[in-house]
C-alpha cells in the first residue's frame, strides 16, 4: 500500500511543473474568449487603426531604416507585438496569483500534493508563457497579412523576443503579486502607473529621441522599448542611433533571470510558510 502510494507520487513530482501548466492552460479555457480576441481581435484593430487612420495623416517620416525613412506601420507594429505580450502577464501575474493565494486558495491546494511549491511556480510561469506564444504569433500573423514587416523570415524572431519582454516584464510582477496578503487596488496601480506609462513612453508610436531628455529614461529601462527596437531591427534593419541587437536582447534576459530568482524565492517562501 505505501510502495503503490509512493510510485503515485513519483510522476507528479517529475512532471509536476507540466501538470500545474495544464491546469492553468484549461483553467484559461474559462477566459477562452478574452484569449482569442486579445490575440486576434487586438492587431485586427490596431493595424486596422494605425495603417488605415493614424498613418493617413503622417506626412513627415518618423523612423529611418538602413535604405532610408520606413513606412510608419512598420514603425509601430514590432512595439504593439511588444506590448501585447506583456500585456498578457499583467492579466495572469496579478490576480491569477491573488486567486491562487487567497481567494480560491488554489496553490495551497496544490502544495498538499506531491506536486513541489517550485513545480507549482515553474508551471504557472509555462502556461503564461504559452499564451504569449500564442498571441506574439497571431499578432506576427495579422502584421505579415497588413504588410507590416520588412522581412518576413527574419521577423519571425519577434514572436521569442516578445515572449522575452513578456517575461522581463511579467516575472518582476509576479514577485510582486506573490508578496501581496491583502488587494488594496495595489494591481490597478500596476496598471495606471507602471504599465500605461511604459507603453506611452517607451517609443512606441514615436522614437524615444523625440522625448524630452528627462523621460527618455523611461524607455531604457522598459522591456516594451527594448523588444521593440529589437523587433525594428529585425524588421528592416539599424537606423541611426540603433543599439545593436544583442544589447537589447541582453537587457530582456537580464531582466527575466533577476525577475525569475526573485519572483521564485517569493512564491516558493509564500508557500512554505
């Protein structure tokens, strides 16, 4: 009777972290449509808003590529790839975790299991990362169907270095949320204060040079800046002043890693406690 209850439990402590990422992928099947359409609908709209309205009304180039001024759809499309996938996280690293925490208390449940409160964090951060796939590739989709990438091939890339913002992004939230005891609005202020200015300052509809000197800081420091002038790059090459590709990418990665430890050693603490 324990050697059978002790082999029940080795596959869930192996695999554990691929079962808690399923349990949250069919738990987003409850959400499915707010997942497509944030995928899909979202570019629809904004391609739809900017390539149609927006650049109708541009008559002076805002961004130059190695052949010289680039359409202004090509300009925006990388940074709106960006922002959709750490849009993602801050949707599924803010109350997802709450829920999880203290109003379902789902983690808990989990950590009376076999299942190890590192495989549970692990799993989490999986299923969320699968659903910037999803929706990095569907945006990349409606960008090729619009025209709004250079080159084609290349700009594939887009989709792992959106993932990479999403997760530079996301992970440092997630160690947030996972300190959290108590919801005092402490999410809508992420929201308003944190998010809403990276995207508005962190050259997305216009180059960061154009800012004043004293918010261009913004933007160096923000992971929706970086995957976009990486996404730029990858589109239709270096313009003037272009970082190189890799120190954006290294910027991304930092960011992940430190976020990662952090946001692991809260949740993990949190659950051991």
């Amino acid at each position: 009777m324990v050697a059978a209850a002790f082999a029940g439990a080795l596959r869930p402590r192996r695999f554990g972290a691929w079962y808690i990422a399923e349990h949250q992928l069919r738990q987003m099947r409850s959400y499915g449509w707010t997942v497509v359409m944030s995928g899909i609908g979202s570019p629809l709209i904004y391609m739809l808003g900017i390539g149609l309205g927006l650049a109708a009304f541009l008559d002076v180039p805002v961004a130059s590529g190695p052949d010289g001024p680039v359409d202004y759809l090509w300009f925006v499309a990388p940074a709106l790839l960006a922002t959709a996938a750490v849009s993602v996280t801050t949707e599924e690293f803010t109350y997802t975790v709450m829920a999880g925490f203290k109003w379902r208390r789902l983690f808990w449940g989990m950590n009376a299991s076999p299942v190890s409160p590192e495989q549970i964090c692990s799993g989490l951060v999986i299923a969320v990362t699968l659903r910037m796939v999803f929706v990095s590739a569907a945006y990349y989709l409606v960008m090729v169907l619009f025209g709004a990438v250079g080159d084609v091939v290349l700009g594939t890339l887009m989709v792992p270095v959106g993932v990479l913002a999403g997760l530079a992004f996301g992970l440092p939230l997630l160690a947030f949320s996972a300190g959290i005891e108590e919801d005092r609005g402490q999410f809508a202020m992420v929201q308003r204060f944190v998010f809403t200015p990276l995207f508005l300052f962190s050259g997305t509809f216009y180059p960061l040079d154009t800012l004043p000197v004293g918010l261009q800081w913004v933007g160096w420091i923000s992971p929706i800046w970086h995957a976009s002038e990486a996404g730029r790059l990858l589109s239709y090459g270096p313009g003037p002043g272009s970082w190189p590709l890799g120190a954006h990418l290294a910027v991304l990665a930092l960011l992940a890693v430190v976020g990662w430890f952090v946001a692991r050693r809260v949740f993990v603490g949190r659950l051991r406690s």
